[in-house]
C-alpha cells in the first residue's frame, strides 16, 4: 500500500481493536444488525430443491432476506460504526455488483455520513438498478472508465480517492480482501452468518452440518459462514468461485482454482496474473465474482487444505438460478446461484441423511436485466 | 559511494520518471540520453504495471499504453542496459510489486544490477514488508528508495530513514501523481520533520510540474522528481517542448 494510508491502516487497527474491547460498540452493531438489517436470517429447509437433489437436505441461510437484499449490510453497518468511532466524516467504497455500494449508501444515509462509491463503467451498465438505488440514497456513483472497468479497477479508484483524502475519509471495503486489517475486519462482521448456522444447526438439528457451500469473489459470504466451523474438522467447507465462460476460456474470475501467488491491493494471496505479473481481466455473469484476488484466508485454507474451492461456469449458474426459482420460488443472486448449482450437483454423490448448509448470500432482483438478455441470447 | 548518493551531492538534482515504452520503445531509447543531456541528473523508467494505485490519470495512460505495446519487466531490463551504454547518469526502475514478486526478487534484482540499474522504488511496498527485497537489492549493491508522506509519522519517519537507501522519496501531497496547479501549502513542514530525524538525501516528487514548483521545492530538498508533465510531451516529437521544459526546470534548480 501506498505510504500515505499506512498511518490510516494502522489507525483503523488501533480503532478496531478498542471497539472490539468495547461492549458498547457490539451491543449497538448487535441492535442495528436486529432491527435495521433483519438479523437473524432464517435457516430455510428447502425441500423443493432438496427434492431436486436427490433427496439429500439443503439448508439455505437466507442472508438474501437482509435489508438491502445481501449479506454486504453486516460488514456495511459494522464498518460504518467504526468510522463514526473514528470520527471521519466521509466514506468511499468500491462496489461490483452494487450490492456492497448499497448496502454502503444505505448505512451513510443511517448514519448521516457523506458516501461516495466507485463502480466500473461495465458494471454501471449491467446494474442500473443498483446505481439508481445508491442515488436515491444520497451517495455520489462514480463510474471508472479505466482498466477492465469491473471491481479491481473500482477497487483501485477507491484507494486513489482514500490516498487523496484520507485524513477525514474511511475506506469501507467490502471483502476479505485488501490490506491488514481490513480482511479481519471484514470476516469478524461477517461471522455473525456462520455463528447464526452453527446456533440454528445445534438447535435444530442437534448436531453440524456436514457440508457448508458458499460462493467466493473476495470471499466475504464464504468467511462468515466458514469462520466458526473451521475448527469442526467434520465440516466440509466448499467455496465456489466463478468459471466464466470456462477454465481453458481465459474469461473467468476462478482465482483460487487457476491463480498463483501475488500482490494485489495490499494483500498476498492467490492471483489471476498473466507471466509478467500483470493483472488479469476476470469474466463472470456475476458481477460480485469478478474479481482477480481473493480473500488470503482462503488461501491459507486451500493451503492447509481445510477448505475445498472448485468453479461453476456461467451456464451452470444460470442453471442454478432457475433451479432455485422454480423449486423454492427464490430468485437468488447470480453470486449465490453459483453455490446452489454445486450443492445441488454435489448432492448426486452424498447419502440423502446428509445435512447441506448453502449459503444463499444475495437475492437476485439486481440480476434480472442480466438473466433476462443471457436466457434470450441461448433461445 | 552509490552512483546515486554522489549524482545528489553534486546539485540540486533533477530527476525525470519517464514510462518504458510509452509512447513507444524507440522514443523510451532516444529520450533518455537527451535527457542527460539536457540537464536531468537521475532518470527513472516506469516498469509498467496493470494496477497502478499510487498513479493519477497520466501516468496510468502512459503505463496501459506501454503494456499494449507489448512492454514486460524484462524488456525493460534489456533496454535499461541498452541505456546505460549511452549514459552515466544513475537509472533507476519504478515499478509495483507484483511485476517484481512475479519475477523473482533474486533475478530481478540481479538482472536489474547487471543490466546498470542502481536503485529501485517500490510505491506500494511500505517499509514493513520490504525486508526480503532489501536483502537482494543490498547484495547487488543496490539503493532501495522508501516513500514518505505528509501523513507520515515520526515514527514512520524514522522507519524509513533507518531501512531506505540512496535517498528518501518524499511525496509532496496526500494524493497520486498527476500535476497539479500549486505546491501543497504544508510541504517546508513535512520536509522539515523529515529533515530533523535522517541525514539521508531527500527528494520531492508527486504534483511537482512547472520550474516555480521545482525552484519552491528544491529549496529544500536534494532533488525533485518530474513525472507527470514530462510524459505529456513525449509524445510530441522532435521535444521541442520537452527540452524547454527541461531547461526551465534545470535553470530554477540552479538558482533556487
């Protein structure tokens, strides 16, 4: 990271770790996440899609039922409850598929901050109806024109804007990624959705589950519902990431499946870069996957093998989306439609007894533009 | 004495960024050696990268240009050494990094050394991960340049004094490269904080582009680093402007 923000890093830590000390700080994120954002989400038996999959139980985190319509809004409240702590007036966010810059705009509008949130040109176009939310909110969209103009290149313009302006501006980044701390911070907000599982799981079901999937861009879904069962060795944690138009095609966001190691926006971890160590252009149909790094904690989990990380192409994606409107009458973001599609394909090799979280970590009216033009172009 | 530790005791240094291979390899090739000419005691040459986060709007252009063109870290090395046979003047290589990390720290520090290059600056690696560059760019008898920045505190101040090499690369704003209409109003105290706690060479860049800026900023540095506004004239051949340029920025630091 450039040296200007260092000294803002290392606040944002300081900052981090007192709040964490802070029963006050909790308690108040704790009602927010209650009253505002609908927290806790249920955890949905969906016998229609487990029908579908031979009969083994999926279980859906319905982190889509949350206010703003994603699980962004815990990391978005949290952040933002830090920034007041802070005392900086001002917060600048990246966004990909809008759901982080809306749950962003929404949290600013809560909390009387100004908002200002950069998204790539590309994904302004694929989804207006998020960029029209954000204004209605009261943030300022700017849209980057330069490199991919997807989320890195937005990633990049909202670090320029924090270096420029970082003595009254927070960076409020939206997944595990980044530099130290922000991929703590990120995954110790998120975790609310994992604690909520293994609470609901016990309750319920009197015991874990055996396989928790989840899609995985920067990771931020994937971290908070992993997080608390990392430590239960029986379960099997799988993030999907995005094949694109396939692994061999070039046009895909898999970093974990085919990237290697390197050094994005402050984090090591793995890297869709071509031999030169140039950032590669990603592809997904889901615009929150479209992403050339990934969280370094799932690196250190593909690493120590405690996690599994495969890839579905954009078809099977869809392929998912419409399995999950037609059997439980969800439409589920293009993101999350990821992880239904390996769940439900999975399933094919599992006893039915078994117990399958899924984390469905974004409803999908922002995709509809999106499905609508894709299902025309394949009839 | 390291080739750039004595260019910066000489004179108020003027030190030119220019991008490898925008607009194109052969100007990259032809520009320098006037460069040296013309005045400019320390050359830079920008190893392009895809992301550029501590660069504004020109220097990204410049840089997605050259990497159209084809240009990679080790062109870059060849034609640093095809370089260093046409001049004396200390280069040095810019770049992130990921270009570096994906190299190899090893050869690329050892390449860069054979090919004449004497230092390096890496603008997003802080002092804190730097330590197994150092130890290569230190075996080849190389200068590591850290960055400072207004925000910088005396903590962070000293840091960098105690692991930069060469010299200190002071950033003159909050903010990325690109010109800018004025000087930040803070810079003779930020230089002055920096100057109390190093004896280390300091030079200023980032929104330095007119003579008046660099006259103001050599006043009390060691060097000023001009970026940005240079490479909005290399594409204007035969540089008539560039040398003028030059010139009026060479003439302010000897009478600054």
């Amino acid at each position: 990271m450039p040296e200007t923000v260092m000294i803002a890093l290392d606040e944002l830590e300081k900052a981090f770790a007192a709040a964490c000390a802070d029963a006050g700080f909790w308690s108040e994120f704790e009602l927010l996440c209650h009253d505002y954002a609908g927290r806790p989400t249920p955890l949905y038996h969906a016998r229609g899609l487990s029908a579908r999959a031979h009969g083994v139980n999926l279980l859906l985190k319905r982190e889509d039922l949350l206010h703003t319509g994603a699980h962004k809004i815990n990391n978005a409240l949290g952040q933002g409850l830090l920034a007041k702590r802070m005392g900086k007036e001002r917060i600048v966010a990246e966004t990909g598929a809008g759901q982080h810059g809306v749950a962003v705009a929404t949290v600013c509008a809560l909390l009387k901050a100004k908002c200002t949130i950069y998204m790539g040109e590309e994904d302004v176009q694929r989804q207006s109806s998020n960029v029209f939310r954000m204004k209605l909110l009261g943030a300022e969209v700017c849209p980057v024109s330069t490199g991919s103009r997807t989320l890195k290149d937005a990633v990049n313009e909202s670090i320029r804007d924090w270096v420029t302006n970082v003595r009254h501006t927070h960076l409020l980044l939206g997944s595990v990624v980044g530099p130290h701390p922000y991929p703590k911070i990120v995954a110790e907000f998120q975790s609310v959705i994992g604690r909520e599982t293994k609470d609901e799981m016990l309750a319920r079901y009197r015991r874990l589950p055996d396989y928790i999937v989840a899609c995985v861009g920067g990771g931020s879904n994937a971290i908070g519902i992993f997080r608390p069962f990392v430590e239960h060795e029986s379960v099997r944690l799988i993030g999907v990431e995005a094949a694109g138009k396939g692994l061999d095609s070039g046009s895909h966001a898999a970093s974990l499946v085919r990237g290697k190691a390197g050094v994005l926006h402050g984090t090591k971890s793995y890297l869709l870069q071509d031999g030169n160590g140039q950032i590669a252009s990603t592809f997904s149909i889901a615009p929150g996957l479209d992403y050339p790094g990934v969280g370094p904690e799932h690196a250190y989990y593909k690493d120590i093998g405690r996690a599994t990380y495969v890839a579905v192409t954009d078809d099977q994606a869809l392929e998912g989306f419409k399995l999950l409107c037609e059997a439980e009458g969800i439409i589920p973001a293009l993101e999350s439609a990821h992880a239904v599609y390996y769940a439900v394909r999975m399933a094919e090799e599992l006893s039915p007894e078994s117990l399958v979280v899924i984390n469905l970590s974004g409803r999908g009216d922002k995709d509809l533009g999106i499905v609508s033009k894709e299902i025309e172009a394949r009839q | 004495m390291s080739r750039i530790t004595s260019a910066l005791s000489k004179r108020k240094a003027l030190i030119a960024y220019i991008t490898v291979g925008y607009p194109s390899a052969d100007v990259t090739l032809e520009v320098v050696p006037l460069l040296a000419d013309w005045g400019c005691d320390m050359v830079e040459l920008g190893i392009p990268f895809s992301d550029p986060l501590a660069d504004g709007t020109t220097i990204q252009e410049a840089g997605y240009r050259a990497l159209r063109n084809g240009v990679t870290p080790r062109l870059c090395i060849e034609m640093a050494s095809e370089l260093r046979r046409k001049v004396d003047i200390p280069l040095v290589f810019m770049t992130y990094y990921n270009p570096v990390f994906n190299f190899g720290l090893e050869t690329f520090c050892r390449l860069s050394a054979q090919s004449g290059i004497d230092g390096l600056i890496i603008p997003d690696l802080p002092p804190e991960e730097g330590a197994e560059l150092e130890a290569h760019t230190s075996r080849q008898a190389m200068d590591l340049a850290y960055l400072l920045a207004p925000t910088s505190s005396e903590e962070r101040i000293d840091l960098v004094s105690q692991r930069s090499s060469g010299f200190i690369y002071l950033v003159s704003l909050t903010g990325v490269t690109g010109t800018r209409k004025d000087l930040s109003s803070d810079l003779e105290v930020f230089v002055g904080r920096v100057r109390k706690r190093t004896s280390l060479p300091l030079c200023i860049g980032f929104g330095v582009s007119t003579p008046e800026q660099a006259r103001r900023a050599a006043k009390i540095a060691d060097g000023v680093i001009v970026g940005s506004r240079l490479i909005q004239l290399l594409d204007k051949h035969p540089f008539r402007q560039l040398n003028e340029l030059v010139a009026g920025l060479r003439n302010a630091l000897d009478t600054s």
